[in-house]
C-alpha cells in the first residue's frame, strides 16, 4: 500500500507502538484517558492512510491530511494531560511529543 512508503506513516506506526505500550500500565481510573489517547492515535494513523489513497481530488487529499494534523493535536494534548496526571514521565512526554511536532511538519509537507 503507498501510505506505508511515507516516512510519516512510519513514524506515526512507532507513537502508536509507544501509546500503547505505556496506557497499558496505568492505574485504574484512567482508561478513560487511554482509551481517548489510542482512538486520537487511531484517527491519526487512518487518517492519514486515507488521505494518501485520495488521488483523484487535492482538495479532499487535503482535507484528510488537516484531520490527520487535528487528531496529532489531540494526542499531544492527551499526552499533556497523562504527564500532569503522572502516568507518563515529562522526558517520555517531550519525546513523544517531539515525533508528533515532526509528524505535523512532513503532513504538512505532503502534496
């Protein structure tokens, strides 16, 4: 498939490894947050997959692209939120977030 080609889509796949990996640790009483943060991350990656495939319309690839760029707001604001709550450490929040502020950029970047 041609979105798994862009580095973006790649990168993204690595957060979502990552999201994963750490909401399953957290207490009780926060699924709420984890849930929210995987379908933010969910959104994201498909997202993004559908726009790509969106060959006969800029107009609507683009569209897609700027939900994409929405739903990596949403991750990192969650992510925001899980670090205040302290269920992430501030470097793993920095970290994460570093990739989603590199993953705006090459969304951006996309024809």
């Amino acid at each position: 498939m041609d979105h798994e080609k862009l580095m973006v889509y790649r990168g993204l796949m690595g957060v979502a490894e990552e999201v994963a990996k750490r909401v399953t640790r957290w207490p009780r009483g926060y699924g709420y947050l984890g849930d929210q943060l995987r379908r933010a991350v969910v959104s994201v990656v498909l997202t993004l997959a559908e726009g790509n495939a969106k060959r006969s319309s800029s107009a609507e690839r683009r569209r897609f692209f700027e939900m994409s760029l929405g739903s990596i707001a949403e991750v990192g604001a969650s992510l925001d939120l899980a670090c205040v709550f302290g269920l992430i450490k501030r470097t793993e929040q920095e970290s994460l977030k570093s990739r989603l502020r590199l993953a705006s950029v090459q969304v951006r970047a996309l024809p």
